[in-house]
C-alpha cells in the first residue's frame, strides 16, 4: 500500500480504492483517470503544489477540481502569502515523497498547509491520487481534510 492509504487506515476514514491501467504516454494524468475511470472531472480531484514566488522552499498543497485550474493569486490569499508560483516538479516530488501525476495530498512525507477547493463542499465524496499514477482514492471531503489539517478556499476558476 502506498503511504496515503496507509494514513487512511490508519485514520479509519472509509474510502474505496480503483485502479486503472495508466498509459505512460500520458501527460494529463486527472484527465485520465477521470476518463478511465468513468467520473466526473468535476468530482476527480488534482493535488498541485505550489510555492511562495521568493521563498521556494515555503510550499502548500492545493487540491482542485480536474475540471478546472488553480488560481495561484486565490491561493496565495488563502495561504497569507504575496505571490505563488508553481513548485519546481523535482521539489514537489522530494518534498511530497510521490511523483509527478501521482502526488496525493495524504500521506505526505512533510506535512504542508493544505487547501482543498471550496466546491468539494457540496460533493458526498470526490476523487484524489492514492498515491501512484493508476491509483485513485474516493473518500468524503470534510475527514480528508480534517486527516491533513487543512482548509477548504476558493482556489479554482473554471
């Protein structure tokens, strides 16, 4: 198991697993599994990180609908910083111990300040990476949340 099922348990949150056969020429790893899978973009869930524009090591998770994209001003704001930028991928992936397109916002190698868009707050469950590329988690949003203390933001435009 891949350490954020292992936090799930660990937790006792209920979620279910499904797997997919992920095409390694993929490069729009929520599109595919959304698509794979059969489920809503709206409801399958991408785990980005991002970092404060002059202090690069200063990171946050940022977990958004694959339907839309991250407003890194909205996010900045949520997280009381000035500006963000994308994180260097190499980082993101030493930093989360996950790699690129299989960054799942649990089960973190360091815990980072969380923010899960707001529109998961009217979704029973939705959709994140279980950790590997192939790997989708479905769980409610509110103990996914509470599991990372995090906070739910208005960080996605459609």
């Amino acid at each position: 198991m891949t350490p954020a099922i292992n936090a799930l348990k660990r937790a006792k949150i209920d979620f279910i697993l499904h797997h997919y056969e992920h095409d390694a020429d993929s490069r729009h790893f929520g599109d595919e599994a959304a698509a794979k899978l059969g489920i809503e973009p709206t409801a399958m869930y991408k785990t980005l990180v991002a970092c404060d524009e002059h202090h690069p090591k200063q990171m946050v998770v940022a977990v958004v609908p694959v339907a839309g994209h991250l407003d890194l001003k909205k996010l900045a704001k949520a997280a009381g910083l000035k500006k963000m930028t994308m994180a260097d991928p190499t980082q993101a992936e030493r930093t989360t111990g996950y790699v690129k397109g299989g960054i799942s916002p649990l089960g973190q190698k360091k815990r980072l300040p969380t923010f899960l868009d707001s529109s998961a707050k009217e979704l029973a469950h939705i959709y994140v990476s279980g950790g590997k590329r192939g790997l989708t988690v479905q769980v409610a949003p509110a103990p996914m949340l509470s599991l990372l203390r995090g906070e739910f933001a208005a960080i996605a435009t459609d």
